[in-house]
C-alpha cells in the first residue's frame, strides 16, 4: 500500500512538473495571441468606421460602396490578425491556408450562382447604371430601387410592391434609367380634323406649352406636323422639364392640349365608318333598282 501511495505521488509530481513546463512555455503565448487577437478586433472595428466616415465625406461615392468597402477593410484586417494569432501559438500557417483555399474553391464551385451575383453587385456599385432613390425598367423589372447590396438589389413597383432581384439579373439586362438625367421630354400627339386650320393648332398648343411654368425654354417646346393620319392630321408637342415634374406636365399638357384645341374651334377628330349603298336592290331601298349593294369603309372626322 506504501509502495501504490509513493508511486501515485511520483506520478502526480511528475505531471505536475510536466504541467508547469508546459504553462511556463505556452502560457505567455497564449495571452499574447489572445492580447494580439483582441487588439486585432478593436483595430478593425476603429478601420471600418474611420473609413465609413471618411467615404461618407466624398459625395461622387455612393453610400452604399462605403458600407461594402469598410467591410472588406474590417475582415481584411481581422483576417491577418487571425493568421498572426495562429502563428504565435506555433500553429504552420502554411498548410491552415493551404487547406483555406482548398476549401475556398469547393465553396466556391458549389456556389457560382451566388458568386456571379457578388460579380455582377461589385460591377455595379463600380459603374453605379443607377442609384438609390432611380427609377429603372430592365424589361422584365420596373420600380424604384430602394437598396444595391452585394448579392441582390431591392425595388418598390409604382403600385407598392416590394421586388427581391439578384444582381446577375440586373447586370445582363439593358437598363433603362428614368431619373438619372435632370431633365426630360415630354413627347404629345393631338390629332385635329383635315379642314382645321393647322397653323392655329400649333400656335394654341406651343402657347399652352409655353405658359406653363414648369415647361423649359431651353430646349424650347416645339410643334410640328408629325404625319397625316387616316382621319387626322396628328400635330406633336414636345416639351422639356425637370424629371421630377414630367408626370404631372405630361398628364396636365395632354389635359390642357384638348382644352386650348376645342376652345380655338378646332376639333379632335375619331375614326369612324361610313357605308355608301349603290344601286340598292328592292329590298333595300323599295324603288325597284335590281343592282348589289357595296360597300365602301372610309374614315371621317367627327365634324
């Protein structure tokens, strides 16, 4: 029994030693890679915010390249401090991020889709075709673009509906961009009958034009014969004004258009039929005439 006590406190001594061998050793390196990775998070937490304020500062930077940029910087950051950590606790770095990249590729081929959105975001918050706060039509997509991330893009449809749509959408798509100009043509077409005076329709319609404030003179609005229709002579009036006023001079002008047109006496002609009978039989007409009818389709004005 002495013999099984001694050699239990032999053990215990030796471990013990062992213990404190080791603790001499890898303690200090252990609370300076814990020192290192905590200096490491507050350094890239004080990067990510020194460099939001100084992006924010530059106004040809859209706000949402500043959120993406002060990430990449803070991961960046923390990423070198991690492999420093490893390093100091006598971890090969060389084979961790070896065996990172292989994994890296894995992920990556298992995930091209999303990949090709973070592709196709990084492009446009670069050429930044449209900002927060546009208006733009993708063909298959219309609505307000209320957010660009990395992976997808957020829009508001004009009746309030929310659309979710991936970058590599967007990017393969021709663009169209309604508010990205300051200014805008409002483009109307009014149709007066063929015995109307065509001068006097474009004098009332380019005074109309330019008697409202919010029309441009420069450009100038401008009236002109477009085409001589089946039962119109079509004038069109263009008029230029800030994009932010196009709805409402374009519902107002067209509104304003048939009001000044009427009031001048001239008339907005419609398409209609006339149906000439020749030679009507008896059956039609009761005067004994044995001939077929026929029939002719043409266009009048209403006047």
């Amino acid at each position: 029994m002495e013999a099984t006590a001694a050699e239990l406190t032999n053990e215990v001594s030796t471990f013990l030693t062992a213990l404190s061998v080791w603790a001499a050793d890898a303690l200090p390196r252990l609370i300076s890679a814990l020192l290192l990775l905590a200096a490491g998070w507050w350094i890239a937490g004080r990067a990510e915010s020194a460099m939001i304020a100084l992006l924010s500062r530059q106004s040809h930077i859209e706000r949402t390249l500043c959120g993406v940029i002060a990430s990449l910087v803070r991961y960046g950051i923390l990423t070198l401090f991690i492999v420093a950590v490893l390093g100091q606790l006598g971890i090969q770095t060389t084979s961790i991020i070896a065996a990172l990249g292989a994994v890296g590729l894995a992920i990556g081929l298992a995930m091209q889709g999303t990949l090709s959105n973070i592709a196709a975001g990084l492009m446009l918050l670069w050429l930044r075709p449209f900002r927060v706060g546009d208006y733009i039509d993708t063909g298959s997509v219309t609505g307000t673009v209320t957010d660009v991330g990395l992976f997808a893009c957020e829009l508001q449809s004009y009746d309030g509906l929310y659309l979710f749509v991936p970058n590599s959408e967007l990017w393969n798509k021709r663009i169209t961009n309604f508010t990205r100009r300051p200014t805008r043509m409002a483009d109307l077409s009014f149709g007066i009958a063929y015995e109307d005076d065509v001068a006097k329709g474009k004098e009332v319609l380019l005074k109309a034009a330019r008697d409202d404030e919010r029309a441009l003179s420069d450009p100038e609005p401008i009236v002109f014969v477009d085409q001589l229709g089946d039962s119109a002579v079509v004038l069109r009036l263009r008029v230029w004004t800030q994009t932010t006023n196009y709805l409402s001079v374009y519902r107002d002008m067209t509104e304003k258009g048939k009001q000044v047109l009427e009031a001048a006496g001239l008339s907005i002609p419609f398409p209609q039929r006339d149906l000439h009978i020749k030679d009507a039989p008896p059956a039609l007409t009761g005067n004994g005439a044995g001939a077929s009818p026929q029939r002719r389709d043409s266009s009048a004005s209403a006047a």
